[in-house]
C-alpha cells in the first residue's frame, strides 16, 4: 500500500475497534516518511508520533507509554479532519534486494552397513609393551 492508501485507511477505522486502528496507525507511521499537511500543528502531531513510534519499535524503557502516545497523536490528526496530504498516484519505490550466494556446505557421507570399532589395548600405567625385541 501507498501513502495515500495507508492514510485513507487511518481515518476509515477511527471509529472501529482499538486494535485495528492502533494496527493501521502504525503501519501508516511506519510507511511515510514525512507529512504535508500544510497545517503546522499536524505537521508537529505526525514528528512527534514518528519520534514516538521509534521508542516503542526500540524496546526502549518508555516503550508501552510511547506507542500510547504515538496513537493519541495520530487520533488528533485524524480528528482534524484534514484532506490527504499524499499524491494518490505516487509510486512505492521498487527496492531491489541483493543476491547472497549461499556458502557450498558439503554433505555429510552416510554409510549402510557395520563399521568396525577401532580396538585399544589396555596399557597398565600408561605403558605400551614393546613387541619383538627381548
């Protein structure tokens, strides 16, 4: 989904259940980088909710509280009711993803079959006894 999609379906679940929208805000704050709202205080809104999304996506020690933070803000911007800031006909940019070679991992050789034990002499104090020579 665009911006301009992710956007509209914010203010679509604004009054459905809690967690569609928490879902959909942060997929909306995630995917766009900026906002244009020509409206400075949702502008300040959406940096703050984008700062906020990034503490709780950190783990950090105030992380629960700022993922609450990060969905009020975007409740009042939704609230504004202000038109779409994207460009409906903009294009999610193509991100190739580099080839990785996988490393040549040799198999490991299975045999049917008994495979005889190796038999040890016992040696008496760490001794071996000399053969052939009196």
């Amino acid at each position: 989904m665009n911006k301009y999609e992710l956007y509209n379906r914010v203010v679509e679940m604004k009054d459905a259940d809690e967690g569609t929208f928490i879902a959909c805000a942060r997929n909306w704050i995630e995917g766009a980088d900026e906002s244009n709202f020509n409206n400075e205080e949702a502008d300040e809104l959406f940096a703050k909710a984008k700062q906020y999304c990034m503490l709780w996506r950190k783990e950090a020690i105030n992380g629960r509280i700022s993922k609450r933070r990060m969905i009020d803000c975007v409740r009042k911007i939704v609230e504004m009711n202000l038109p779409n800031p994207y460009d409906p006909n903009e294009q999610e940019p193509v991100v190739e993803e580099p080839v990785v070679e996988e490393p040549v991992v040799e198999e490991k050789k299975i045999v049917l079959g008994v495979v005889e034990d190796k038999k040890e002499e016992r040696h008496i104090f760490g001794k071996r006894k000399k053969q052939g020579s009196d």
